[in-house]
C-alpha cells in the first residue's frame, strides 16, 4: 500500500487557487469546503487527503508532522518563522503584498524623520518588528486578529500594517498605504522528515507542482 499523503490548506483564497495547481497534478478534491463541513476531505487519489485548517495553523500542522505538506502564504510564514518546514516553491497564488497603511493625509515620511513614536496595530507583529527595527522607526505595536483597517478610524493606532492586493479595502475605509513591506505569495511548504521517509510518494507531487507553477507562468507572459 502506498503512504498516505496529507496535504494541509485553508479554505477561501488558499484552497480555490490550489485546486487548478492538484488539478494539474491529476488530483481532484471529493468535497468542496465551502459546503461540506468535513475537514478532512478525500481526493480522486486514495492516497492523497486534504486537511481544512486556519490559514495561520497550517505551518503548524506541518512542522509537527500532521500534514506531509501544506500550502501557506509568506505572511504566515514569516510570523511562524519556518521552523521544521522545507520550503521547495512559490506557488506564485493568493499574490498581494505587505504594506504598512496609514490614514490619508496622515504625515507618515514626516513623522518618521521627526523620530515620532507610532503607534500600530497588526496581525504581524513579528514581521512589522524586524520591519521598523530595521528601519530605526519607534513603534508600539498592537496586536489585532482581523479588520487592521478600523484601527486607525477609531484611535487605536496611528498606522496598521496589513495585506492589500486591490487596494479597495484601503480606500473604503480612508486609509492608504505609505510604504511597501515585501510581495506576498502562497509557499508549498514540507515537513522534513516527512521529505525523507515518503520521498517516493512526494518527489512526483512537487515535481508536479512545480510543472504546473512553470506552465501558468508560461501562459501569463
Ligand atoms: O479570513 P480569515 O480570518 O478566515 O483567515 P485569513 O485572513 O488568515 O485567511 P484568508 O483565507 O483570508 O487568507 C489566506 C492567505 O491569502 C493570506 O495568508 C495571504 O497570504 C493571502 N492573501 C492574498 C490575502 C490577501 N491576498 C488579502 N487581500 N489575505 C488577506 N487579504 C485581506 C487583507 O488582509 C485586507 O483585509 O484582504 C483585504 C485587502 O484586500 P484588497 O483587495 O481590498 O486590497
Ligand atoms: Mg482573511
């Protein structure tokens, strides 16, 4: 019998832009996380399963061997720091970048040469840290779980740092970015041991995976 392959990824975003990529690879997912309520969901090959997890749990299950694999964006990746995790591909999916937002009309540049200490509220502490300590700016940071963007609006934080890919969230809410933190994308990440002991059943899957990346690529130039 063949080793059982498990695949952790968050429903939305993660798992709609997969599904092309599994697809490509001649997996095809027997439920739809949106309707079913199962978390762990069967594929059109008996030893592939995908397990429905919170898009912040899935380096977790990874690194602690519960998946063999996972698909997870660099924002968590970064916040995780990648312990136990190989990280053979960019996915190039779920694509937006890390921004730091600040109300419009809001003097961010001045305030920052002033040597001002901000105030900010995100979800990624440890990136906006390494961020503005790099920088050499001051900053109080306030830990949020979602919805950075109502921070600012009601006095809670001068500025946030968040994900914007439109930009629409941004404007509806009076907000605009000042400065760009990095791109984001979705990693294939892999438990390392898992690599070592099922590379036979997980060699072809990246390499796959990998194909279908170049070939997309390919398609958009
Ligand atoms: O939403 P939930 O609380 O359930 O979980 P989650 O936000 O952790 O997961 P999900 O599914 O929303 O996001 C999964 C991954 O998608 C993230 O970890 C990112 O790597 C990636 N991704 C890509 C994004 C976005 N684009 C994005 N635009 N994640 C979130 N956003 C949010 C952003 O935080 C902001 O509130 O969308 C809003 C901005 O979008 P625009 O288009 O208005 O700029
Ligand atoms: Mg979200």
């Amino acid at each position: 019998m063949p080793a059982v392959i498990t695949l952790a990824l968050s429903k939305g975003r993660i798992f709609d832009e997969t599904l092309p990529l599994l697809e490509a690879a001649g997996i095809r997912a027997l439920a739809d996380p949106e309707v079913s309520r199962e978390l762990v969901i069967g594929t059109s090959r008996a030893d592939v399963r995908l397990l429905v997890v919170r898009a912040a749990d899935t380096p977790t299950y990874v690194q602690y061997g519960a998946a063999d694999l996972g698909i997870a964006g660099k924002d968590i990746l970064l916040e995780h720091g990648g312990a136990g995790l190989y990280q053979p591909l960019d996915l190039g999916i779920a694509a937006c970048r890390m921004m730091v937002a600040a109300p419009e009309g809001f003097d961010y540049a001045g305030s920052v040469r002033r040597g001002a200490r901000l105030r900010v509220a995100t979800k990624y502490v440890k990136t906006a840290r390494e961020h503005f300590g790099a920088k050499g700016v001051h900053v109080d940071l306030i830990k949020l779980y979602g919805s950075m963007e109502l921070a600012p609006l009601v006095g809670l934080a001068d500025a946030i740092v968040d994900l914007v890919a439109t930009g629409n969230t941004l404007r509806a809410n009076g907000l605009a970015a000042v400065e760009e933190i990095g791109p984001i994308s979705a990693r294939l990440i892999v438990n390392q041991a898992s690599l070592k002991v099922k590379r036979g059943a997980i060699q072809p899957l990246l390499e796959a995976f990998g194909r279908a990346v170049a070939a997309r690529a390919a398609g958009n130039r």
